[in-house]
C-alpha cells in the first residue's frame, strides 16, 4: 500500500504534499476523555503530582479504551479527528498533553512513541 501510494505520486508528477510527508509517520498513543475542561485539567494535575496515567483512564474516562488504560494502538496521520491528529504529531513524546478539546469532550493525551 505505502509502495503503490508513493508510486502513485511519483507516477503523475502531481503529488499530494500531505501524503508524501507521512506516508511513514506512525504514533502509538494513550488518552482520557472527559466531559469538562475543569475534570481534565484536575486529571492532569494528578497524574503530574504522580498517579498513574493508566489507572487514572481506567477510573475516570469515558472512552472504552479506559480498559486498556487509555491505550489506542499505533495509527497514522488523519486517522484521529483533527485535534487530535495535531497534539499526537506534534507535541512532545512522553508529556501528558492537554487538556484538548474534540468533539466527544476534553483529553489528556499521551504520545506513547512516534515515528517520523
């Protein structure tokens, strides 16, 4: 698929910038939803102060991936909604991020890995 992609564009001349710069980015990241910005930036404070981000997601996020402590695998560019897709392959890895507001709520969010 990544072959043909680059093929594709190599092929007609006309690439699509976007997809040539991350066809190969990937990031593996973890998040805790919230319904408000006050809930997750009283999160946020916890886990800085030294709870666990894992078990925070398990015990307060509205996301089914609070089973997995907030875990939601490796995926790439445009995969996640906007602003979420912005943070993740942008901001630094191993930071709690946010709070950042999407249209399912408020999250905290953890760049677990990345790959330019």
């Amino acid at each position: 698929m990544i072959l043909a992609a680059l093929w594709s564009c190599r092929k007609s001349g006309k690439a699509n910038i976007y997809q040539k710069e991350n066809v190969m980015k990937r990031a593996s990241a973890r998040h805790i939803l919230v319904a408000s910005k006050e809930v997750c930036e009283n999160l946020k404070a916890e886990i800085e102060g030294g709870k666990d981000f894992a078990a925070v997601a398990k015990e307060n996020s509205l996301c089914p991936s609070k089973r997995d402590g907030g875990a939601l695998g490796t995926f790439s560019p445009g995969q996640m909604v906007k602003e979420f897709d912005e943070v993740v392959f942008t901001g630094e890895v191993g930071k709690v991020l946010g709070p950042v507001k999407t249209q399912f709520g408020y999250h905290l969010i953890e760049i677990t890995n990345r790959t330019e």
